[in-house]
C-alpha cells in the first residue's frame, strides 16, 4: 500500500509550514530515511524525512507554498501505482472504515487537493476553476496575495491538480499596472489591467468610474509646449524581491502584533558603572572567572539576570493578554530575541528565575547559536513569557519594540552612552559624565497602565545600577 507522507506539526501553536525546497522529485526512489523536503515555519527550518521506502509518485505542493500541517504534500509507492487512487482510497477508508475506493462522490477530507478517479491522464483545464458552490482551489498564501492586490482569480493555476499558488498570481500582477495606495484600500475588486495614473498606474477613479471616458478628438487637444527642463537620464535599475517564507510570516505576525492591541513605549536609563565594573573584574581574574563559569559573561547575560530577579516582584509583568483573560506565571520564561541568517527568532529560557547567572549565561549561548545554525528545537521556540530584545550593540539609543505577543510587554535593550549626573561631594555636588545603559519598554495598555509599567521598569534600572547587590542577594 502506498504512504501519504502529511505536513508533520512542528510544535503545538504552529498551524502550517511553508516548503522551502524539495530534495526529491516524481519518481525518484527513496528510503524511509531520505530527506523529501525542507519546511521553515516563522521560528525555524525542519527536515521532513520520507517514513516509507518506494518512488515517488507525486509531489502534491510546490517549493513556497504555504501548507497547513498534518495535509497531504507527497505520496510515495510503487512505481506505476496511480496516485490518485492512492490518495481517494485513503479519504474513503477514513471516513467509512472500509477499504473500498472512494466514488466520485466521496467528500474529500483534503479540499485543497483534487482527487480524480478517473484513469485519463490529461486533465481538464477548466475543471478547477472556482464556482459559486465549490472551494477555491487556492493556497492560502495565493489568496491572502490576491485579496491583497485584488487580483481576480478566474484562472487555473500550476499547483497540483490546477491548483493556484502565488506564483501563478505573481504572473497575473505583472501583466496588470500597480494600483495607488487609495485604490488598494478600496472595496472595489473590479480592477482594469491599466488606469489613467502616473506611469498607467491604476487609481482609485479607474475602479470606481461607472463607463470609460469618451476620447477626445485630436483638434481638440492642447499642443505641446517644448519643456525647458533639462532631459533627466533614465531610471536605475530596480530589484523586486518577493516577501515570503519566514520573512512573510515575521512580517504578518508583527503587523497582528500592532493590529491587536494597545501598544506604548517607556524610555529610561540606568547608570552602567557597576555592570561594567562587575564585567571587567571577572575578565582580569581568568582563572576565577573559568572556576564560576563566568569567563564569557557579557552585559546582556547580567540584564537577562536582573530581568528573572524583578519580574517575580511585578508579576503582571509576567503575563500573557489572551482574549478576556490576563494569565500571570509564577516562573520567568525569558524569550530572548536572536538575529539570524534567515529572520528575528525568539528562543525561550525555561525557569530563568531559578538559573544563576554562570547558568544563564551558558543557556544564552547556547540557545543563540541553536537559531543561528538553524538547530532550535520547536519547544525551544514557545512559551515565552516576557521578552529581551537588544539592539545596544548596533549603537541604537532608542526604539519600539514591538511585543511578543499575547505577552503584555517586551524590554528593549539600548546602547551605552555618556550621561551628565549629580556626584555627591559634602555641602555640594558636582556634574559629572558616566556611563547609561538605555531601556524602551513596550507594554500592552490594556492589560498594564502606564504607572505599574514605569515603577517596574525603574526598579530593574535600580537593580542594573546596583548589580552587586543584586548578585550578592542571587
């Protein structure tokens, strides 16, 4: 009997997985082993093994598509077995429990991916174009692109039994002008494939108008005036680059972020005398630092530290906003944005409150470098209760992070700069210039006021000011 080989779920929220690369193709022989493709979700890249020896016989997605997890994308057997028949016989002994092949008239538990019985071998184009009573044969990430575009999609496309994948809309939208901003957030979804705009872009009064405008006769038409300025050269070179894969979902779940709740950002400074003091001697004792494990400790590692020691003190702080509902932990699962080749990851730090700082400090690295080399586990990547986000190392002084959510806020990490503060000195005092390190906190106004929020974030610059005192209480 054939196998269906089905999108495998990586990790209990993620709800679909986009192929990057087929490592096989139709009729190629594999073994149970055998990588079949590459799939990434918007946390990391996973290898899908084939689970069954046999030919390929049919790749039912393309490279870029969007799939939703546990749905059919291959079926392997023995060479010359009829796909298709595979794919209707398995539908049927789901839904009946025998073994019988599935009737024309069998519903299909996969929707997206036409099932003929038939044994004719050239499909008929216009079988999968959408009617009024039937799904679209569509992928999601195709259909989230025309909605976007308003591209009407009356076409057959070059997915898998016809289906339409985003490529196949690319197409559309290059034989069709780029629509204004005012025409894009419009209602309008009759869209002509050139307007009256600049360069023939397509503007708000082309969708809208009721009739085209009648022509003007050319006596009628002012003559030209020769222009008076000078010619200009012609336009540069101009790289279009498609936003997909991990970048598409980064940049979908961002704007959700922003779409979803009430955002607001808290700026304050620390002074980092201290943190860069405490730093430094454990770098000039080697052998000590090697003894406690502290020898790569950096000034991240020691903000991470103060981080798990104040959120217990604010625990609505270390919160999730899911619906109606405001869920606060009791244990600091610290998510610690990390740059990577392929997009911003988020690994979690399980229980950070009860790490110490040589533990902290090792559990970083390590989870930085498993995003970097694409090795992170999926529980690695969720369940993060509060996140660290540090830009200070790029000299930015300020920014807005934007929240992880449903957590209710993220502490962004700054640069170190020169401040003026007051220095004690008997009857008076004097101005002098040490180092700050800064802090934007972004937090969820409807979960967290703007006070708590601030008294929270002053208490951890007290403790980044006094980390001694904070390390000697662990």
């Amino acid at each position: 009997m054939a196998h269906i080989l089905i999108m495998p779920r990586q990790g209990n929220t993620v709800e679909s997985c986009i192929i990057t690369d087929w490592k096989v193709k139709e009729g190629d022989a594999v073994t149970p082993e055998t990588i079949v493709c590459e799939v990434e979700t918007d946390k990391a890249s996973f290898e899908v093994p084939a689970g069954a020896a046999g030919t390929v016989l049919k790749l039912l997605y393309s490279g870029g598509d969007d799939v939703p997890v546990l749905k059919p994308i291959a079926v392997i057997g023995e060479a010359g077995e009829d796909w298709q028949v595979v794919l209707g016989t398995e539908v049927n002994e789901t839904e009946t429990g025998k073994g019988s092949p599935a009737s024309d008239n069998a519903p299909s538990l996969f929707p997206d991916i036409p099932v003929n019985n038939s044994q004719s071998s050239a499909p008929n184009p216009h079988s999968q174009l959408p009617t009024p009573n039937s799904p679209l044969p569509i992928s999601p990430r195709a259909r989230n692109l025309a909605e976007k575009e308003k591209v009407s999609v009356t076409f057959s496309g070059t997915g898998p039994g016809g289906r339409i994948i985003e490529r196949d809309v690319e197409a559309a939208l290059q034989n069709r002008q780029p629509l204004t901003a005012a025409a894009k957030a419009s209602g309008e979804t009759a869209v002509p494939d050139a307007g009256s705009g600049i360069g023939g872009r397509i503007t708000l009064e082309d969708i809208s108008a009721p009739h085209s405008p009648l022509p003007i006769p050319n006596s009628q038409l002012p003559t030209p005036r020769p222009s008076r300025c000078p010619q200009l050269p012609a336009e540069g070179a101009i790289t279009e680059t498609p936003i997909k894969g991990i970048r598409r979902i980064i940049a979908d779940r961002m704007f959700k972020s922003l779409a979803e709740s009430a955002q607001f950002t808290l700026n304050a400074s620390a002074s980092a005398v201290k943190i860069e003091g405490f730093r430094s001697a454990v770098k000039s004792q080697s052998t000590l630092a090697e003894e406690t494990g502290l020898g790569k400790i950096t000034i991240n590692d020691l903000i991470l530290f103060a981080v798990s020691r104040m959120l217990p003190r604010f625990p609505y702080m270390n919160a999730h906003k899911i619906g109606d509902t405001i869920r606060t932990f009791e244990r600091v699962h610290l998510g610690v944005a990390v740059d990577t080749p392929k997009g911003l990851m988020v690994p979690v730090m399980r229980n950070a409150n009860l790490l110490s700082l040589a533990e902290i400090s090792l559990e970083a690295k390590r989870l930085i470098t498993a995003c970097q080399n694409g090795q992170a586990k999926p529980e690695e990547l969720s369940g993060s209760t509060f996140t660290v986000t540090n830009l200070g190392s790029l000299g930015v002084t300020g920014f807005t992070p934007v929240l992880n959510a449903p957590e209710v806020a993220i502490l962004g990490v700054c640069s170190i700069e020169m401040k003026p503060a007051a220095m004690a000195g008997g009857l008076s005092s004097t101005i002098a210039f040490e180092p700050h390190i800064g802090f934007s906190l972004t937090i969820n106004h409807e979960a967290v006021d703007g006070a708590p929020a601030a008294r929270f974030l002053k208490a951890l610059c007290d403790a980044i000011a006094n980390i001694d005192l904070l390390l000697a209480a662990g």
